[in-house]
C-alpha cells in the first residue's frame, strides 16, 4: 500500500512520459549503442592501417583500394536499396516479416550471383591501371557475403537490435581484416591483404546472420515468387539510387585517381580516406535508429516530429563529427606519419576530406527523412552532385597539372572537389526537407563555431612544437583538441535533449517505467 502511495505521489508531481520523449530516448538509446560501436570502430580500424601501410606500402594499398572500390559498389547496387527501404517494407506489410526479410535477401542473392560473375569474368574493373596477379579475381567472392551482411543487419535493426550492427561491423570485420593482413603478409605479400578482405566480410556475415536468424527465424511455409520480388525491387530503385550516389560520391574520387595516377598515390588518398572516413561512419551508425523513427513518424502523419528527430540526430553527429576532424586535421601530418613516412603526402587531403565529413553532416542527415518523402527528387539532386564532383574533380587535376603543381596537390585536388559538391548538396536537401515538412531542419548552432576556434587556437600551439616531439601532438595534443571542444559545447551548445546522449534513461522515461 505503501509502495502504491509513493508511486501515485511520484505520477502526481511527474508527468507521463511525452511521444517527443519517446522519440528522443529512443535516439538517444540507439545512438549511445551506435557511439559505442563507433569507438570499438576505432580502435580497430587504426591497427588495420598500420599495419596495411607498414608492411604492404603505398602500392600494394592502392591497388587494393581500386579494386575494393568496385566490388563495394556492385554489393551496394545488389543490395536494391533495402538497407533502408526495408523499414518501410516491414512498417507497411500485413505479411508475415519472416517472408518480407526473406524476399528480400533472395533478391539480394540473386543480384549478387550476377554482379560476382561479371566481375569474375571481367576482373580489369577491379584493377583499371595495373596487370592482374595471383588471388585478385577471387575478391568477388566476397559480394553476396556484404549484401547479405547489410540486409540482415538492416532487419534487425528495424527491430531496434542495433547490437549486431555494433558486433559484426565494430568488433569482428575490423578485428578480422587486421589480424589477418598481419598474418597473411607472411603468406603472400602481394595478396594478403585481398585474402584478408575476404575474410572479414565472410566473418561479418556470420556475425550478421546468426541474431538475423534467431530474431527472424527460418522462412516457414515462405516460398519466393518472382513477381513479388522483381516488384520489391522496382519500388526501391530510388532507395538504391540514393544509396548508390551517396556512396559513389564518398569513393569516385578514389577511381577518379586511379584513372588519371599511379597505384601508389591511389594508396595515400586511400589511407587518408579511410581516416577521414570514420566521422561518415558515425553518421551512417546512426541511420539504422533513425529510420525506424522517421518511417513510424510518417506513418502518423507527424512531419514536425520528423523534423525535431533529424534536427536532434543532426547535431549530435556534426558535434561528434567536428570533434574528429579537429583532432586528425590540426595534427594531420603527425597523423599520417603513423600510418608511415610515405604516406604523410596525403597531409592536405586529409584536412580536405574531414572538413568535407563535417558539412555534408546536415545534408546526409535531411536525406534519412528524403527519401521517404520525396525519393525521386532527392536522387535528382544527388545525381547532380555527383555529376558536379566529378566535373570538378577532373577540372582542378588538369589546371594544376597544366602549371606543373606537385603530384601531392594534384591528388588533393579531388578531395577539394569532394569538399565544395558535398557543401553545396548540403545546403539543397536540407532547405528542400524544411520546404516539404513545413519545419527547420537546420542542426547548426552558433557555439559549434566557437567551440572549433577554441580549439584551433590550442592546437595550434602543440603544432609548433619541435618535430622531435610529433608524438606529443598525438599522445597529448589530440586529448587537449577534444577536451577543449567538448567543454564549449557542453557548456553554451547542449540542451536538455542533448545531454539525453548520455543518460542510461530520461527521468520521465523512468518514471512512466516504475
């Protein structure tokens, strides 16, 4: 009686938890799984690059990147845009999700066959500026393993099971690619680190399928029809394509090298890609939460609350994201020099590169709630700035190549091109979101600002350090960089919902539990 007393007491002074509230603990709750994974993202990920970049070198590393370039790009297409358009799916199915997921990974296994055969049969795809060796061609095999890897994981993620996203991508398929490049070098210097590729995706899958079948389970009396299936398909190809630009626009620069240089300059950008790329990473880790978010939004026929949850995500991923380029771009060479004193030529780049991270955040944010609003609008607009990266990618290595600019500037040059399209597809999906809602959908907030020059001005002292004491950029310097940063953003730019983050539950959500 007592119990009861206190709890009516509690209701009394506390109100039911709200659906704003709701919505954000459920954000918040994905996003800190998501940042966690992230972090093990991370730790993973830099033994990798050692580990490729001082015992493979630039060659090898870049020879690797183009082809790895490809084989992504034909598993992204196979996968028809389910990684997200499978939420709508399930959302809006009276069928059993058992037989929607499943539809769904046949159609992936059948795209896949087809893109591993074109590209078995046609290896110079992979390898467009060099001869063909050893294990090379064998790297298709390793399509269907990531469709099927991103469908599953995107199934489960519907089911807010963001968990499994954390262990395959976070945990076992970058553990994976580094302990076996450092194993197989001792094997084959010249395929180990393809080898190693395959068996991370291979181990991913697993990772993936395992929950995936445990939440799903076996299709019971499901039988795949070609109709419903080539249907499925048709009604993604927006999704596909979306998904498809917003990667192509992440990598072409990479192919548009290795066209127009030498593997091994190819193999530099690359190594500054894969370190600019891990604040794109924190973006798309969020995606699995929002969209779940966004497609039960609409389906209320609640555009402002679509708006407040891409405003909210928005922010936390730019603070997140600015954090992580000031800390790799101030002490950029100290950065690339880990990696190995060949690749420290990618310096500029890598400035370029996670700049552009940070002001794509806003448009790459408003497309999570685009592409399900206005699908085919949002893939004219990112068609049109793919086609303008391009342009301008190959306009800038021609002008300073016809002045003799050094190699290095050159090959910076596709990701200042990367930079300005990304800024510009920013500003356009963001305004034509808020157009479509009816509400802004505008992240940015004026501390951000202070709270990056605050810590330029400090690392910027560590910079003129003696270059005898590089490390001291790294080991102290980069703590110093985010500590300063974070303290400005907690201070004058978080708000309550903000700090929702990192709290294990929101007091109301707490309470309404009891």
């Amino acid at each position: 009686m007592a119990l009861r007393q206190a709890q009516g007491e509690r209701w009394a002074i506390e109100p039911p938890v709200t659906q704003p509230q709701q919505d954000i603990a459920a954000l918040a709750k994905g996003g800190r799984t998501n940042i966690l994974g992230f972090v093990l993202r991370l730790l993973a990920r830099l033994p990798f690059l050692f580990i490729a970049g001082r015992l493979y070198g630039p060659d090898i590393v870049g020879r690797f990147a183009l082809a790895v370039v490809v084989l992504e790009f034909a598993a992204l297409v196979c996968t028809l845009g389910l990684k997200r358009g499978l939420a709508q799916a399930l959302t809006t199915t009276d069928r059993p999700h058992a037989h929607v997921v499943w539809d769904a990974m046949a159609v992936a296994f059948v795209a896949s066959i087809a893109a591993s055969a074109i590209l078995f049969a046609f290896p110079q795809a992979m390898y467009p500026n060099s001869e063909l060796y050893g294990a090379e061609r064998f790297l298709v095999l390793a399509v269907i393993a990531v469709a099927w890897s991103d469908i599953s994981l995107a199934a489960l993620a519907y089911r807010l099971n963001v968990k499994a996203t954390v262990t395959a991508r976070a945990v076992v398929e970058p553990w994976t690619i580094s302990i076996a490049a450092w194993a197989l070098y001792y094997v084959s210097a010249r395929d180990g680190l393809i080898l190693a590729y395959v068996a991370s995706m291979v181990a991913a899958l697993a990772a993936s399928l395992i929950p995936f079948i445990k939440s799903y389970g076996l299709p019971r009396g499901w039988k795949p029809e070609l109709r419903p299936l080539f249907a499925l398909a048709r009604r993604n190809a927006p999704l596909a394509g979306a998904d498809t630009i917003e990667w192509a626009t992440r990598n072409v620069d990479r192919f548009i090298l290795g066209l127009m240089f030498a593997p091994a300059v190819v193999g530099i950008y690359y190594m500054a890609q894969q370190v600019a790329s891990l604040p794109q990473k924190l973006k798309t880790s969020f995606d699995p939460v929002l969209a779940p978010v966004i497609t039960q939004s609409l389906k209320d026929n609640d555009r402002a609350a679509v708006a407040r949850q891409i405003r909210q995500v928005g922010f936390w991923i730019i603070a997140a994201q600015g954090a992580l380029a000031l800390a790799g771009s101030i002490p950029g060479e100290a950065v690339m020099g880990v990696v190995g004193p060949q690749f420290v030529a990618g310096t500029a780049a890598l400035a370029f590169l996670l700049i552009a991270e940070v002001l794509a955040s806003p448009g790459a944010v408003s497309e999570t709630g685009l592409v399900y609003v206005a699908r085919h609008r949002n893939l004219m607009i990112s068609i049109g700035v793919l086609v303008f990266q391009v342009a301008l990618s190959f306009a800038l290595i021609l002008a300073m190549r016809a002045v003799n600019w050094p190699i290095a500037y050159q090959a910076a040059g596709v990701a200042v091109a990367l930079m300005v399209a990304l800024a510009c597809g920013s500003l356009v999906k963001a305004w034509f979101l808020s157009r479509l809602l009816g509400a802004s959908v505008n992240p940015l907030r004026w501390p951000l600002v202070w709270a990056a020059l605050a810590a330029i001005v400090v690392g910027w002292g560590f910079t003129r350090l003696p270059h005898e004491y590089e490390w001291v950029e790294l080991v102290i310097g980069v703590p110093v960089i985010v500590a300063v940063y974070g303290f400005v953003l907690w201070k004058w730019a978080f708000h309550n919902e903000d700090r929702a983050l990192f709290r294990k539950m929101p007091k109301a959500e707490a309470t309404a539990s009891a």
